[in-house]
C-alpha cells in the first residue's frame, strides 16, 4: 500500500514527460479582439481554446507515430479586412499552415492567399455564401449559409406582424449582404420595404437616431443584426420608442447573449438562430463550457470548438500537420469520425466545397417560448 503513491507520482511524471516532449503545432486565429466586435472575436477564439486545452490535456493526438499538442496564435484585426490580411502574411511567415478567421470581409480577402506560397488551410467562420461561390480549394466553412435562413424568417413574420420592413441592421460588407438578401425576399414574399437606416455596429454608441428614422415609416417588423450586445441595444432602442412588432435577427446576434442586456420580453416576436443550449445533445458542451468561461455558449464557440477538433482529427488521418492540402483532403473522413461530445451537432460530412454539412435549426421567440424552425434542405449545402 505504501509504494502506491509512489507509483502514481511516477505515472504522473511518465506523463508529464510525455507531454514535455510532444511535438507543439500552432494554430493561428485572426479576430476582432478589440472594438465594438470584441466580444464577438472573443467566443470564437474561445471555441477554438477550449478545443486545444481538452486535446492537449489528454496527452495531445498522435501524427504519424508523434504526439501532437497544441497552440493558438491569436491576432487582433479590428474587423478589418486589410488587417486580417496583414495578420495571414504574419502567420504564415511564422510556419503556420491552418488559421480560423471569423467574418466574411476578412475571409473573402484572404481566400487568394490560401493557394500562394506557403499554402494554408483557411478555417472559416461566417456564413455568408459567397466563401463557398468562390469554390477555394483551402477553406474549411463552419456555419450553415445564411440564404438558409431568409424564406422562412421572412414568412415567419410577415405573416406574424405585416408586409411593412424597415433596416437597421450594420453596415459591414455582412450585413450590407444579409440586408439585401432579407429585402429581396421581403418584396418577393408581398411586403413592402422602408429606407435602409443601417449604421456601423462596431462604432455606433447610441442607436436611438438610426431607430427613431426606421420608426417614422411605420414598420410592422424591422430587420436588425450585428454582434449581439450592440444589436441588443438596437432592440432596446426600439422598445423604448414604442415599437411592438417583430424583428428578423441576423445569424451573427445570438438569443442568449442578448438577453442578458435586454429583458428577454424585449425580444418577443422575434425570429433568430435558435440557442444552443435548445439543440438536442448540446447539454454536456453548454455545461463545461459555462463552467470554464463563466458565460452562456453561442454558436460561435461551440462550431469553433468543433471546427478545431476536426482540424486535429484530419492532421491525424492525413499524418501530417503542415501538409494543408493533404489535411484539407481528410476534413470529411475527420468530420464523421468524430464522437458527438466533440462535434457537439450532429454532423454528417464537409462537402466537397468545403462545408460542414450539420443538422441546423432556427428558433421563433414567444412569450419567453422558442419555436424550433427547419431550414430548407435545399440550400444547406
């Protein structure tokens, strides 16, 4: 009995050694760090960490006959397009072959860089359509497009609240996107559209001016998206005014993140991504996650972190961690091998263009109550 603390101080040390030696990869991230996006760059960085702590704390993965840990090099790019350009170059001059970028404007702009020399796999978080048109041999897309949600959120509160739009959404390259997508098929659906009062979400302080425009024409619903706790005082803002219609929230603003700045009844009537906390087999995710950040999981750390343990299951079955073609050619077999706990969402492969195909649902906001909603099949690749 008395050599057994003996033994496993030795183990631990064995381990500690292990570990010690363990080959170390980085893994680069480029994100608004600071700004009104912040928080935004913040969750998904955190996905990616939590990812890379829970590997490295089981001993890494094993690359070819070597262990593997990781390590996250973080970049701060403002949300800045041209910085996130900048912030690749940096990275990959430091040997780094696979980096998480989390908006449409940095993406697209680096996407032409993935395939120069040195080549790099181009982990993407946003869910702007265009990432996939531009048919990139190096880009690995997360989220599912956001057309998926447009026909039914449209329906949901045109029929809800009235035919009448106005916009309040940001004026990124994003949101410009979502915006003209959402009045598209607001017109295409029988309503008719307000001017577009879209201010920046990442500079504006006080939405009231912008709110106060949209509600002069009198809208039935209004169109509102950007990071969540500035969308969250938009939302605010229009309560306040006496605004009681709908709205139709953008994917990067999230349900549980707002709440905590609005009262929850602020956002009654309206339509969003359903929380995921409300996906079936998330809980086990929601529960460590909460207890290491002391925050409520969005979907952008928890496809993150999803995105991270498909990036070290495809090193693993390619048997490289710098050959990014050669791990980009494994993300569907890394994909679907992973246990659910890891995936967190119910995956069913990356599509040749480079896109997780995984279940995904909508959510409709009443009474304190979400209403799932299904996506159209036909667009979630």
């Amino acid at each position: 009995m008395k050599k057994a603390p003996a033994l496993l101080l030795s183990l631990a040390a064995l381990a500690l050694a292990a570990s010690a030696q363990a080959k170390v990869v980085n893994i680069g991230y480029s994100g608004p760090l600071s700004g009104g996006a912040a928080s935004y760059g913040k969750d998904c960085q955190s996905g990616i960490l939590m990812a890379i702590d829970e590997i490295n704390a089981a001993g890494g993965v094993t690359v070819k006959g070597e262990k593997v840990t990781f390590n996250l090099v973080s970049l701060d790019d403002r949300y800045l397009p041209n910085e996130t350009a900048t912030n690749v170059k940096r990275l990959t001059s430091q040997g780094i072959s696979t980096i998480f970028v989390p908006h449409a404007g940095g993406i697209l702009t680096v996407q032409p860089l993935t395939t120069k020399d040195p080549n790099f796999l181009l982990v993407a978080y946003s869910s702007e359509p265009k990432i996939l048109q531009a048919n990139n041999p190096m880009t690995l897309m997360l989220p599912p497009r956001y057309d998926n949600y447009v026909a039914p959120f449209v329906k949901q509160e045109l029929t809800t609240f009235g035919k009448k739009l106005g916009l309040v959404g940001t004026t990124s390259a994003y949101g410009k996107a979502w915006a003209g997508v959402v009045s598209a098929e607001w017109t295409k659906q029988g309503g008719t559209l307000g001017t577009d009062n879209g201010v920046d979400y990442g500079t504006t302080v006080d939405y009231s001016s912008a709110v106060t425009k949209a509600l002069a024409e009198k809208p039935d619903v209004l169109f509102i998206g950007g990071p969540s706790q500035p969308t969250a005082l938009v939302v605010k803002a229009a309560r306040e005014q006496g605004f009681k219609g709908g709205f139709i929230v953008m994917d990067q603003a999230k349900f549980e993140q707002m709440n905590q700045v609005v009262p929850q009844s602020y956002l009654n009537g309206a339509v969003g991504v359903l929380p995921i906390a409300q996906f079936p087999g998330t809980q086990v995710f929601v529960n460590q996650y909460s207890r290491k950040y002391k925050k409520i999981p969005t979907s952008e750390a928890a496809l993150n972190y999803m995105g991270m343990n498909i990036i070290a299951a495809a090193m693993t079955a390619a048997g490289t961690t710098d050959d990014a073609v050669a791990i980009r050619a494994k993300l569907a077999t890394a994909a679907t091998s992973l246990p659910r706990g890891k995936a967190i969402f119910s995956i069913k492969g990356v599509t040749e263009q480079g896109h997780v195909d995984a279940d995904v649902l909508a959510a409709y906001l009443k009474d304190g109550n979400f209403t799932k909603l299904r996506l159209p099949a036909t667009l979630l690749k």
